[in-house]
C-alpha cells in the first residue's frame, strides 16, 4: 500500500515551512519518522550509541539538503535513502580504523 496523499501533502507542508526556517517544523519531520529510521538502523547494527549518532547525521544531511527533495517522491523514501547511505558511510569509516 502506497503512502497516502494526506500524509504527502502534510509532509509536503513541513518540508516547506522548514525551509521558511519554521522550527516547529523541523521537530514534526523528527517526530514522524526518528522511530522509523532508528528502527531501519537497529536491524543493521547493534550498538544503540552508534544508532542513535547515524540516525542524528541522518537527519542532519536531511535538513542541510531539504531544498533538494522533491515532492514528487515520498519523504520517507527521500529520508530512508539518506539513512542507508549514511551507514554505508559509517561502515567505511569503521573498516578504515587502523586496530
């Protein structure tokens, strides 16, 4: 089943007031989906710390790169991607700790 238009359209609006500086925004796109993401992270690593810290950079990137997303698409698909990528990052970074 496909993401509903009401939950599009409502993201569509939080992604515009963010973008208009709306912190109260910013805090609803965290409250929607940090649970989602920090799920999604939980199934590939372990350590609840390291959870936590990529799903911060996670949201980070997000925000830093919000004038990129496009409607067109579903934020959580937009959002999930930048997770996945950033653990591919924190995984690259882990293999080349020198032991």
């Amino acid at each position: 089943m496909g993401l509903s238009t009401s939950n599009k359209d409502r993201d569509s609006q939080f992604v515009r007031e963010a973008l208009e500086g709306n912190q109260k925004a910013f805090s609803e796109i965290m409250r929607l989906y940090w649970k989602n993401i920090e799920m999604m992270l939980s199934k590939k690593i372990n350590n609840k710390e390291d959870v936590e810290d990529i799903a911060i950079a996670t949201f980070s990137k997000a925000f830093d790169k919000l004038d990129t997303y496009s409607d067109e698409y579903a934020f959580s698909t937009w959002l999930n991607t930048i997770a996945q990528n950033t653990l591919v990052d924190y995984f690259r970074k882990k293999e080349q700790v020198p032991i």
